[in-house]
C-alpha cells in the first residue's frame, strides 16, 4: 500500500510512471455531430441541465465532454481534430501554444465557431514559450521542458528561481493562447503536469483571471478500463491511486473558485487507446450528470504507446459511437456549457 501525505511525492511517483509508459449540426434531426455545443456570441449554445455549486450538474440529463488534447502540435493531429469535429462527435479541442503547427490550428478555430478550445499547458517533455535565457532554470538552449518529469516535478517544488520562472512561463502561455483571439474554454496540461502542487497554486489564478471556464481532474474508473483491457494492469493501479488523490487534492482546493470540472473524466487509463469498445461501454454505463471524454486524435503513424494515433480518431468518427450517444440520450458538451447551466 502507498502511503504518503506529501502531494508532491504522488506527482513524482505518477509522472515516472506516466512518462515510462510513454515511450515508444440540427438536434431535431439528432445529427449528433450538428450538436456540438456552440460558444455564446458565435452561435448559439444548446440547453443544459442546471449546475450544482460549479462542481457538476443535476437532473436526468446528462452531458458529454469529447475533447482532443495537442491541438497544434502537429500537421497530422490538426487534421484528425477538424475531421472528428465537422465528421464526427468532437466537441473541443486544447491547444498547445508553442506547437509546431499552432498557428494552423489557430486559423482552423476562428474558421470552425461551433470547436470549442482550452489552453494544453506545457511545464514538462515539451517545448516553452519564452525564450531560454529568460528561464534559464526549467530549460535546455533548445528552450525545451526535461523529459524526466520526476526531477522536474522537484525542480519546481524545491527551486525558487524555477518557482519565478515556472510562474513567468505559465503567464507568457495564457498570454499566448489569449492573443489569438479564441475564447478560453478550458485549461488542462501535457502528462496532467496542472495538478502538480507548485503548478496548480501558480495557474490558478491565471485560469480565472484569463477567463477559463472549466478545468480537467480526471476521475477515471480502473476497473472499467481493465474490464475492456487488461494491459498495463499495474500501470493503471498506480495511476489509479496516485491521479485520485491528486484529483481529490485539487478538488478542495477548487472550492469558492468558479472553475467548472466534469464530475468524470476519462482518458488516463486508455491514454493513446481510446478503442471504440471502451468509449462505447464507457457511454453505456455512464450515470453522472457530467463528463469528460478525451482522445489524442491524429491521422499520421503512431507517436509512442500512448501519445497521439488513428485509432482515437476511428473512434471519433465511430457511427456506433454516434448511435450510442443518441440511444442513451447524451448531450455533447463543453466546459462553457457546463459553467453556463
């Protein structure tokens, strides 16, 4: 049994395993992916069901979160999350702001009003927005976050001048992600590097003060996934316990703030392998007022075990996916809906 009262220990231990297991539109029509709800002041936002202290939603409705995460990163993940937006159930995407390919993605937004976009922070395994001289203490010449998340994780829990920095950089991705004109939908992070204690104290307030609507803590169900797939069984134990402190940890925290969280959020234990057999039966079984589903869509080869692939967009464009939404009734969602109702 773990145990351990230090959050930031949890954040080390989660994040070697995470990055170890790396490697390698009309509703009387029910065209489901017609429903996606649009943001206010660009069309309008479909009936949601009323909100219950910021935290989630009551009543018989339920409503659906289907977001693609790295939206930016690349040429090929750009594709998949147009096409599984306009073809499929996609209903928002988070940008990652010093992508290869973000000023595509950006363009690809302000085209597409009814995509709703949230800010993909990046604190570790990627690159910065400032320039290296300017923080120094968090990245290489090349202005690139470790790979380790363990060492950085304690580099910005031990480090003051990494704290600074940690807090400049965050700062300079909201201001990013706010020129480009797009309404903040919601935050998240690559390898869920918010709900680090150091990271989720600095981007707090900076969620609110740029306007977020929402906030991703995955809530995940380990034996759901195990139930569809048994692989990486021990990975997924770790996950599961480590993730649901750190959720629970962030979730008190969030109290009196008017960020808005999915009551679940799944994705963590079928991380790159968001089969349509596990989204179905996820679907099917789902009995909480709110939820997030999210996917790491692409329409190129595989990047690594769990990062981004053809599968989650196969998914995505499911018509049994499609089907399923319908039978049971479930309304797709964004993080603005949700905060709306």
């Amino acid at each position: 049994m773990l145990v351990c009262a230090n959050p930031v220990s949890y954040c080390c231990l989660s994040w070697r395993v995470q990055a170890n297991s790396r490697t390698k539109h009309d509703p009387e029509n029910l065209n489901l992916s017609m429903l996606v709800c649009r943001e206010p002041d660009r069309a309008q936002a479909i009936p949601v069901a009323p909100r219950i202290a910021g935290l989630g939603l009551i009543g018989l409705e339920m409503q659906v979160i289907l977001n693609a995460d790295d939206f930016g990163r690349s040429a090929a993940i750009n594709a998949a999350v147009m096409q599984s937006h306009r073809e499929g159930v996609l209903t928002s995407a988070s940008l990652m702001v010093a992508g290869d390919a973000v000023e595509a993605a950006v363009a690809l937004a302000r085209e597409t009003p009814t995509l709703a976009v949230g800010l993909h922070v990046v604190v570790v395994a990627g690159r910065a927005v400032l320039p290296p001289n300017e923080i120094p203490h968090l990245v290489d010449g090349r202005g690139w976050f470790p790979r380790d998340p363990v060492r950085t994780g304690l580099r910005y829990f031990l480090m003051n001048r990494a704290k600074q920095e940690l807090a400049r950089e965050l700062a300079a991705q909201f201001d990013r992600f706010a020129a480009t004109g797009l309404p903040l939908s919601h935050v998240d992070s690559h390898l869920h590097m918010h709900m680090h204690p150091t990271v989720f104290g600095l981007l707090l307030p900076l969620a609110e003060q740029y306007g977020a609507c929402g906030l991703r803590l995955p809530r995940d169900d380990i034996w759901l996934s195990l139930r569809c797939d048994r692989r990486r069984a021990a990975t997924k134990a770790a996950w599961a316990v480590i993730f649901g402190l750190l959720s629970r940890w962030c979730h008190r925290r969030l109290q009196g703030h008017p960020l808005t969280v999915a009551q679940r959020v799944y994705g963590l234990m079928q991380s790159g392998q968001m089969r349509e057999d596990y989204v179905v039966t996820v679907l099917r079984r789902l009995n909480v007022p709110s939820a997030e589903l999210y996917f790491h869509p692409a329409t190129g080869p595989e990047d690594g075990a769990l990062g981004p692939n053809p599968g989650d967009l196969a998914t995505l464009l499911s018509p049994t996916v499609r089907q399923v939404l319908q039978e049971r009734g479930l309304r797709l969602a964004t993080y603005r809906t949700l905060k709306q109702a």
